[in-house]
C-alpha cells in the first residue's frame, strides 16, 4: 500500500491545472482591456490611463496589453490635458456674498509663483490678486489687489497688459486703497474681461516704480463666466 502512495500524489498533481504567469494571463488581460476601451470611449482619460497601466504592469505580455499599447500615448495626452484643465480651473475663487442692494458677485485669481515640483505649493507670496467683481451699487469692475506697501501710477495711470503672446495694449489703471494696502482698477473692465475670456495667461505691466518695474503674470484660462456672473 505504501508503494503506491507516491504514484498516486503524482498523478493527483498532474490532473491539476497549471497556474498561468500573469503576465500572460489572457483572460485577465481582456477584462482590463475592456474597461481601459470603455473609459476612453467615455472620453475618462484619467480612468484609461490608469486602466492601461494597471495592464501595461500586471498583464504585460498578453495581445491586449500590445493593442492597449496603440493608443496609451494619446490617451495620457488626453490625460495630462484634463489634469491641467482642473489645476487651472481651481485657481480661481468664486465668491457671492450679501451687499447693499443684493449680491455681490466676485471671482479672484492670484499672480503666478514658481511651484515646488514635488509637492505643488507656491514658494513664494504672490504679488497681486486679480479680482472681478459685479456689485448691486458700484457696478462690474476689475482690479488688482498688490501685496506691495506703496503705488506709485500717474497721472495718468498706465498699464500695460499683454494676452497670451499677443500684442501689449494700453489700458488706464485708477489707483485705490484697501485699507490694507494698495488696489488699482482696470478702468476698461470690459475690453479687459473680452480678452481675458479668450486668453490663457495675462500679463500686466505697471509703471516704474524707482528701480523696480512691477509685473505680474496670471494663468487665466480655467476662468468660467458662468460661475462668476451667475444669479
């Protein structure tokens, strides 16, 4: 009886099946390829790409990992473009907040700073905020609110304001005071928010102020007309 044990545990381990290497798991290679196609026809691309990662890494040998392949590249463009889209979006700060005569409406984006690569904070104060405002009394207006102590602008007041790579064009500025420190409108707020609108960075320029010529940089293209001018 015992002679025949050892055959016996044999031909047990034979009858079982073999365990497949993940790498060339098919099966599971097409259940990922199924959900990576399914996110990037939803136009998900941040989900695909995660999605083909996960069988790039786990599956990586199988037919599905090699048709995956034929369309990561443009699937992480289309990645890294919805991830940029969002950053930019949540520089701004929407804001209504009760005023005389019903609400005020106001949308706010701080000046550009280098960002630590690694954790994506600002390593400096921004310059400047640039605010838009809809005020039940005082009307629509655009200004700029300056971390700097003093203003030195006119008269006359002159900015000078480039949209995206365009052409620098002129505008009035007309000096104010926070209480805090100094603001200076945008007096054509209007052909401003037009061009902004269409824009993804604005520059604006001040007047010398003794050796230094403020300039301050904003990356406006996440701003939504509808969230800021919204009843």
């Amino acid at each position: 009886m015992k002679r025949l044990l050892l055959p016996a545990v044999l031909l047990l381990a034979a009858c079982q099946p073999q365990e497949v290497d993940p790498a060339y798991d098919e099966a599971k290679g097409a259940e990922l390829l199924a959900a990576y196609e399914a996110a990037r026809a939803d136009g998900d691309f941040e989900i695909a790409e995660a999605r083909g990662d996960e069988l790039r890494q786990r599956h990586g040998e199988t037919k599905a990992a090699a048709t995956m392949r034929e369309t990561l590249e443009q699937v992480r463009i289309e990645a890294e473009a919805m991830r940029e889209r969002r950053r930019l979006v949540q520089l701004w700060d929407y804001q209504q907040i009760p005023a005389a005569g019903g609400i005020q409406h106001s949308a706010a984006i701080y000046s550009r700073v280098a960002v630590d690569p690694e954790t994506g904070r600002g390593l400096a104060i921004p310059d400047a905020q640039l605010i838009l405002r809809r005020h039940p009394a005082w009307g629509e207006s655009a200004y700029l609110v300056l971390t700097q102590k003093t203003l030195q602008c006119g008269p006359p007041c002159r900015l000078q304001i480039r949209f995206d790579d365009g052409e620098t064009l002129a505008f009035e500025g007309d000096p104010a005071d926070t209480g805090t420190g100094p603001a200076l409108f945008i007096v054509d707020r209007d052909r401003f928010l037009a061009a902004m609108t269409e824009a993804t960075r604005v520059r604006i320029e001040l007047p010398r102020s003794g050796a230094l010529v403020p300039v301050f940089e904003f990356e406006v293209g996440g701003f939504q007309p509808a969230r800021h001018l919204r009843d």
